[in-house]
C-alpha cells in the first residue's frame, strides 16, 4: 500500500501536490446482493428504456403498473422544454409527471426497509414553468419534503442541473408503498412533479438494527445511553463519501445503485492528509460485515494522516458537511486495515471526534488485517436557532507510547439525517406558503431563506444563497431574452442549436459570456503551448479574443470535476462588481458542455512569487518589491474597507498577486472569498477553515471565527516571503526554519534579521527601512486578531518604509555629489513616496518619528480617498448582490 498527496483543489490545500493515482471501481462485490423489489420508474415516460442493465419502465404507457393515482385525473406527461449535455441518459430525466393537483403512486412490494429515491430535473415543461414547482411529498405515514423548490434546490446546490433524493424507510405487512405528492396550497402556479421514482429492497440489517458491536451500540454523542435505530424511523441520506477514492457510480454499487461521491470537497482540515491504496491484500468480508456493505473500491482506498508524525499531532483530519438542524443524524465510518505496517493491535490507535463525542478507534483490534469494519454514531448538531450548520467528523492522532503510529485512518463517510418523533424529514419552515409566481411578484429575505431551507437533506445550499438573492430579484425583468427564450435556465443548460448557453445561477449580465468555440478558437483548442500556469485546480493558458486583439488569461477547471463549482460561482460573482486598479479584472466566463472557465486580463509577468525565487526571472529589486506590497495592499484595503460590505480574500499568498507589464500588483482568485459581517452586531463570520497552509491564521483555524484581519495574518506572511525570497512552509530547510512566519518572527525577536533577508538584497535595504518593515510584518502575525493593524494601517506603514528607503538613498546621492535633480530617477523616487492610491503624499518631516501610524496621521485618510485610485474604472460593491 503507498501513500499519496492528493492533488490541489479549489476548496481545499496541502502541502505537496502529487497526482492521484487510478483507482478502478469495478469491485468484486459488485451485484452482492439482489433485491426483491428493484422498480425504477420513467415518469411521464410512455416507453421503457434500459439503462445501464437497468429497466426503466415509463408510467404512461397504456399497459404500465406504475400508473398514477388521480384525485382529479389532471396530472400531465411530458418532456422538458430543454436538456443538459450532463445528463448520463434519457430516463429517468427528459420526462416527468406534473400536476397542480395531488397526485399519487402506489407500489405493491414486500414488507420490509426499502430505499426510494426521486429523481428531478427542473426545467420548463409545457404549460408548467420551472420557477413554479413548489410541493410536498409524503410516503408510508413519513413527510420527505415539505414546500420544496426542485428549481431552487438545483440551482443553489453542487448540483449539475439534475439530482435525486434518496430516503429509507420501512414497509408494513400490508406490502403497500404510497408516495404522495402535493402542490404546496396557497398560489394557484403551484404545481408538483418528478421525473423518476425507485423502490428498491434494502438488507433488513444494512442499517436498521445494524449494531455489530453489542458492546457498544451505537453511540450518541453527549450521551451515555446508546441509540436505538429501528423501522420505526425514516432516513434520508445526506452524504455518501468515498474517502480517499473516486466517485462510484449506482450501476458500480453492491446491487442497491447507491451513489458514493469522492470526499476532496468535504475535507476542511488545514492538512488533508494523503491517500492510501491497497492493491495488494484480500478483503475479507464477514457475517458482521457482508459483502454487500460497500464496494470494494470503498474499503480498498481511504485517507490517512500521513508519517509525519509532528504535523499529525499538530491537527485533526476533518470532513464537514452542511445539514439541518432540530435533527438527529446517524454516522457511518468505514474502516478497512490494510497497510503493510499495520499488523497488531496498538499499531495505530486514533481519536474520533464528533461534536462532544470522543472515541478510541482501533481497526486491528475491531476486525483484522484486511476485514471491512464499521463504526456508527449518531449526534445531533445545535447551532443557536440556526436552521442549517455543520456536521463535523474529525481523526486525531495520539502521541507515541499510547500507539506505534500517530496516524489515523478513514475510508468510507455515510451521513442519514433520522426522521424526528412527528414522522417528518423536511427541514423547519418558518413561512410554508410559497411565493408569488407571477414575474412582478417580490419575495422578502427571510420567505426565500426559509423556501430552500424548507426541502434541502445535505447539501451546501445557503452558501449558494448570495446567487439566489441576485437573481430572484433581476428575473422579473430580465426573464427572457432578446429572442424570446427564457434566460434562467438549469445549470450547464444548453442546446444542440448553440453552444451559447448559460448556468441559471452565473451573473451573465454583470460579466461577459463566452462560447466554448471562441475559448477553443483563442486557445488553439487548449494547445498545450499556450499554457502559461498549472494549479490543482486545471491549466491557465494565454489566449486572444476579440479576433485576436486582446490577449488574456483563460483558466480551465479540470472537466467534470464539481470540487471547484462554487469558487467558480463565487469568483464571477465576485469579480464582476468589484473595478480597482490593484485587483485583477474578470473578463468573462464559459459554462459549457461542462467546462468551468474564467476569462481575465492578461498579467504579462505571471504572479509575485515567479519573481522571488524563480531563478528563471533577475531578482527583483528592493524598491521595487515595496511598491509591489504597497499595490497589494491597497488592493486588499478596498476589500476590507472600500466595498459597501468587507470582503474577505481567505487565500492571500503570492501566487495569488499577480503582475502586469508595468509591474503594478493585482491581488487575483477570489474563489474561496467571503462576504464579512453585515450587522454592525456581529464582529466575524462563523465558517469552515478555508486557505493554504502556512498563510493560515491561526486564531481563526483554532476559532473557525473569519474576520478581515485573517487576510492582514496572511499578508504578514507575504511580506516576509517577499523580504525573505523563499516559500512559506520549506519541507527542506532546518527544523526550526520550515514554518516562514515562525521563523521571522524568531529572527525579529532575537535582532538577527539579517540571516533571514535574501541574499540579493544585502546591503540594499536601507536599516530604518528594514526595522519598519519588519514591525510591520511582525505586527500583522500578531497571535489576536484584534492586535493586528488594519490594511488601511499597514499601507500607510509600507509608505513610510518606501520613504525611508527613498530618503536614505537620496542622502547618499547627495553626500556622492550627485544632484537628485540631475537624475533620470529622480522623478520616479518621488513618486514612489506617494501612496499607490492617494494624491497625497507622506510628510516626510515625521520620518523620524518612529512609528508608523504617527507617519499616517499627516495625511487624512479617508475613504474616499482610497476610491481614488481606480477614479472612474472603480465601482462600488452592490449590497444587495450579496447578502
């Protein structure tokens, strides 16, 4: 078995980036278990169509068993008005029944636990328009979903235009299933639907009654009772997450066409430990644990924390997951213990952490070498009246002497939430009656909050609602375009007609859209020439448009991949109302035939950090890299300060500042931004840890408390970076030298800056220069947040530093003999001494002064005065795009 670094994602970083190895997911196990009940369903559909050895049988047909019950025989078969080139197949997708009106299906089975999963794909219909979907479904006593928005759900979720629900539950002996679906009462648009509907039979232990360990139970976190969990509850699966392994599709699952995604997006820790594959030993299934538990493919890759034995005691491996609160939730962890070096017990023994939960986890000691095992849990997240938050599972290591290995080990994460004591499964609602579906009609915040948290199980849909409030409120007037055809349409919609086709949650009116021909034909169709960058995240490439005019910088997210789908939405919404000179421009985008692509001003010498130690590049010169800093700060002082709201960067680093031909700096990638606190109330921003690892603050990595002066901590470590010439965390440098800002910090403290300042510089830097910028620096790393300077401070601070600087070597030319007049630089030393975004200059009568704040209070800084450096390319941060 050999560890692997997983590769760069949007969402989340490590230190090392490896390629992945292929991992095939055709399992032994595969067919396991046979069902006695195995429908699926094309509704609307009057054919069958065998998918994937799998019969869909249409209800419209004349001689179908699956026909609806009717209270008033109204309800409509039909296809969609448009399809999605991400749809794998016909059924169950293109058609659907529809009816504004209670409609129902009755399904005669077996008595027993059963899976049903409904299948949506919101589109026109017919007489039904997309935006007007708004009911509830019911099955055996159970309520599913209650005023949900299918529309809503697709649009505002990683979702790819399409999804299912999947719900377990159990049949009486009467051996009848009767799913129930219902407009929600209150708007005559209202209507219900689905496309397709599965039965499918379930083991009657696979997670009922399903305690392997009578010991223990199933643990209830913060409580010492165990957990019953019998028939007499519903489930409804949140997540299903292939730790360390590839997504594994229903046709590839034991028989049951569960969904098992990979689990990059949902890893949230600062370290996202490495791979582990196993080629090499036997899975040794058992009565405890049947074949039919997981695929092989589950329990033959995993993540672990890694060898390195300080870094593992050093944090938590940690998933999250968005679910609903006022519910209980069962956890499945999946284990299997194949390494080479794992063989006794004691071996590897780990910590499990859930909410208040804490557990000793031994996989040799619970099962064997080889032998899939599972552990399950349940806890019931609180989070102060919130209707969602997170659901976190976290491994720790332990130190050396309670195990041999301080390592811990994951390979497979199922999250249900457990139906509460009223049978009911949809989340709270605090406004059940839909909205208005007229185009004219408005919708107030708090109606369109709760109408999507009403019917979401698992997924990030609130995080998505930034996109939600935008375009509910331009759909009225913009719903249809020039040519008749609706704007909003599912996501990756688009056309064998053209290839000009829009996600419904991209702002495509605030930035321009391009077609995936014209990226094609500006790249010379990806041409591995043009390639100017590579990230985890895909390739950037130079490109020309506008019949090759205008150079730019196309970045292509790696097809098919939904890891980097909401830092993608998040940068376009971003980018298009954000203008300043020292931010990077958005272009435009393209979203077609699943292709992500961002489109931005070319930045002719590639990012700050290709020019610090990037020996292909001269190194850049003091003065020059001041200004660099004093252009990047400005950029994030606007950020923080000049937008209605704070926006927070969360990824400031050096390959996120980029240059253009005249060496101004940008501050560029906004995917993992935030919006900051909009109540003068709240004081942070309650997230998931997001960043790169040795520019992390660690106030909020310990609090998971976001602030502005989170991007003040990492730009600290920048300004060291760029002092210091090398990278933030160096793998290969002394023990004591591997973290940047502790090192600094060390250096500064101990008065021996000079060891650390790079070697190009020496005897270069002015001393008072050098002093004021490393109490610049060393105050941004400030442990407490709120001790750290704003970015409006620290730009005034590196001002003065570049003053000083300027000054000493003015006073060197002169005591030379050399008239500062007579110099072709003179000009330009002067105006450095100006801030990159005031008219004002620094009064360099308080260069003796000693602080830089009292060098700043010369000069009135203002708001307004920062706006000033973009005049009329500027514009404001529009509060009501995001929340």
């Amino acid at each position: 078995m050999t560890n692997m670094k997983p590769p760069l994602v949007l969402f989340i970083f490590i230190s090392v980036s490896l390629e992945a190895l292929p991992v095939s997911v055709t399992g032994d196990n595969v067919g396991a278990y046979h069902p006695t009940d195995d429908i699926a369903v094309d509704c609307g559909s009057n054919t069958s169509f065998l998918v994937g050895r799998r019969n869909w049988i249409g209800d419209a047909a004349d001689s179908s068993d699956y026909s609806p019950n009717e209270k008033t025989h109204s309800s409509t078969a039909a296809e969609a008005s448009s399809s999605s080139p991400s749809i794998p197949s016909a059924a169950p997708y293109l058609t659907a029944r529809l009816s504004r009106s209670e409609f129902a299906y009755t399904f005669h089975v077996n008595a027993g636990p059963k899976f049903v999963r409904l299948h949506f794909f919101p589109s026109d219909y017919p007489n039904f328009r997309r935006v007007d979907s708004f009911f509830s479904v019911e099955a055996a006593g159970y309520t599913l979903l209650r005023n949900f928005s299918a529309s809503h759900f697709a649009d505002y979720s990683p979702s790819v235009g399409f999804f299912s629900k999947e719900f377990c539950l159990s049949v009486g002996e009467d051996q009848i299933l009767k799913i129930t679906l219902t407009p929600t009462p209150g708007n005559s648009d209202a209507y219900a639907f689905v496309n397709g509907i599965e039965v499918v039979s379930m083991p009657e232990r696979l997670y009922y009654n399903a305690v392997i360990d009578s010991n223990e139970g199933i643990k209830f976190a913060g409580q010492t009772t165990p957990y019953t969990l019998d028939t007499t509850k519903a489930l409804e699966a949140v997540k299903r997450l292939n730790v360390g392994g590839q997504y594994v599709s229903p046709a590839y699952d034991t028989g049951m066409y569960r969904t098992w995604e990979a689990d990059d997006e949902y890893v949230t820790s600062s370290y996202t430990g490495v791979f582990s594959f196993n080629t090499t030993t036997q899975l040794n299934y058992g009565e405890q644990v049947p074949n039919y538990t997981a695929p092989d493919s589950v329990y033959t890759t995993a993540r672990t924390m890694g060898t390195h034995k300080n870094i593992n005691l050093s944090y938590k491996l940690t998933w999250s997951v968005v679910v609903d609160t006022n519910f209980t939730y069962l956890v499945r962890l999946h284990f299997c213990q194949c390494q080479m070096e794992i063989n006794e017990p004691l071996d590897r023994v780990f910590k499990i952490f859930m909410n208040s939960q804490l557990v000793d986890a031994d996989v040799i000691s619970w099962s064997g070498k080889g032998v899939p095992v599972y552990r399950d849990f349940t806890v019931a997240p609180y989070d102060g009246g919130k209707k969602r938050t997170n659901l976190s599972v976290a491994l720790g290591a332990l130190l050396h002497g309670s195990t041999f290995y301080s390592d811990a080990i994951l390979n497979g994460l199922e999250i249900f939430k457990i139906s509460d004591p009223d049978r009911n499964l949809a989340g709270l609602n605090s406004d059940p009656t839909p909205p208005a579906s007229k185009a004219s009609s408005s919708l107030s915040k708090a109606a369109k909050i709760a109408v999507v948290a009403g019917g979401t199980s698992g997924f990030t849909v609130l995080s998505l609602l930034a996109f939600f409030l935008y375009r509910r409120r331009n759909r009225a007037k913009d719903s249809t375009s020039s040519d008749g055809t609706s704007r909003w349409g599912p996501v990756s919609h688009a056309t064998t007609k053209s290839t000009k086709s829009r996600g419904s949650s991209l702002p495509s009116d605030l930035s321009r859209h391009f077609s995936l021909a014209e990226i094609r034909a500006a790249t010379n169709n990806f041409d591995k020439v043009f390639i100017i960058g590579v990230g985890g995240f895909g390739n950037v490439y130079k490109g020309y448009v506008d019949g090759g005019a205008t150079p730019v910088a196309i970045k292509r997210l790696n097809q098919g991949s939904q890891q980097g789908l909401h830092e993608f939405r998040t940068e376009i919404e971003m980018l298009s109302q954000l203008r300043h000179l020292h931010l990077v421009s958005l272009i435009g985008f393209c979203k077609d035939a699943g292709e992500m692509i961002l489109v931005y001003d070319y930045m002719a010498r590639g990012t700050l950090k290709d020019h610090l130690y990037n020996t292909d590049n001269p190194p850049l010169p003091w003065k020059q890299r001041l200004e660099i800093c004093i252009g990047a700060a400005w950029g994030l002082h606007y950020l923080h300060s000049g937008a209605k709201h704070t926006i927070i960067h969360r990824d400031v680093k050096t390959t996120n500042i980029l240059l253009n031909e005249k060496w101004v700096a940008k501050v560029s990638d906004f995917g993992l931004s935030k919006v900051g606190p909009t109540r003068e109330s709240k004081t942070h921003v309650s997230t998931a840890v997001k960043g790169t690892f040795g520019y992390l603050d660690p106030e909020y990595y310990r609090r998971q408390r976001l602030t502005d002066k989170s991007d003040v901590y990492s730009f600290g470590v920048v300004l060291f970076e760029v002092l210091c010439a090398r990278p933030a965390v160096s793998r290969m440098a002394p023990m004591e030298q591997i973290s940047l800002a502790e090192w600094a910090q060390s250096c500064c403290k101990s008065g021996s800056v000079e060891e650390m300042v790079d070697p190009h510089l020496k005897g270069a830097i002015a001393l008072e220069c050098l002093n004021k910028f490393c109490e610049i620096a060393m105050s941004c790393l400030q442990d407490e947040g709120a001790k750290r300077p704003s970015m409006n401070d620290v730009v005034w601070g590196l001002n003065f530093a570049l003053q000083l600087q300027v000054s000493t070597e003015l006073e060197v030319k002169d005591h030379a003999g050399v008239s500062v007049h007579d110099s072709d630089d003179s000009d330009h030393d002067a105006a450095s001494i100006r801030g990159s975004g005031s008219d004002e200059a620094i009064n360099t009568s308080d260069s003796d002064s000693g602080g830089w704040k009292s060098s700043r209070e010369t000069v009135t800084s203002t708001r307004a005065g920062s706006n000033d450096v973009c005049d009329e390319s500027m514009t404001s941060y529009d509060s009501e795009k995001l929340p």
